[in-house]
C-alpha cells in the first residue's frame, strides 16, 4: 500500500491513472472493481462517505491501467481535510488498498463558472 496525499479544488474534474502489476509486469484487471472513498473521519461508516466512486470499466484492462475520473459534482464537497483510499476487488473476490492518505478540498477563488 502507498501512502500519498492529494489536493483538489472544490467543484473541479481530476483524474488519476493507476497501474497494476505483479512481479514487474502488467496485471490484468478485467472484471475488477476499483474504488475511491473520500471520508472525513477513518471510522465513519461507508454510508457516511463524503464520496464513493465505483469502477468498473477500465482504460486499458489488460495492462492494468485504471482511471479514476472526479467530476465537478464528485468534488462538490465542503473545503476542507479529509481521508481517501483507492482500493480494489479482483474476480477471485481478493481485495486490497492500493494507495491511502489525507486528501485537502479547497476553495476556488472563481466561484461561479457560467
């Protein structure tokens, strides 16, 4: 597991691309399941998540090459600290945290985009 923390402006389109692999090379990820978890408390519940991404559909399957994709309503989310983790589910139901930390929303200065 990778610790990394991130920075993200409230209301803004962010991707992150992620690659698997084991033992050097590229692990297929076909019929994963890759998730994005945004909390502002480690003990909340699921239920209670800031925001909760659900992947299924991948850039490039077969390298193992996963995008996640924030959109402006996905970080729609009140400035501040918060927690994150991206975790996955393989077909043989294993499941694993591949990279966690604190993510900081801020506040745009432009506040309205039309």
């Amino acid at each position: 597991m990778e610790r990394t923390n991130l920075e993200i402006t409230r209301k803004s389109t962010k991707a992150y691309t992620i690659k698997f692999y084991k033992e050097g090379a590229p692990t297929d990820i076909t019929g994963w399941i890759i998730y994005f978890t945004i909390k502002a408390n480690v003990d909340d519940t699921d239920l209670n998540a800031k925001l909760r991404k659900r992947i299924t559909e991948h850039l490039n399957a077969t390298e193992g090459i996963a995008v996640v994709e924030l959109t402006p309503e996905d970080t729609n989310i009140t400035s501040g600290n918060y927690y994150y983790s991206i975790d996955y589910k393989d077909t043989d139901d294993n499941e694993d945290i591949v990279v966690i930390g604190s993510i900081k929303i801020k506040e745009p200065i432009l506040k309205e985009r039309t």
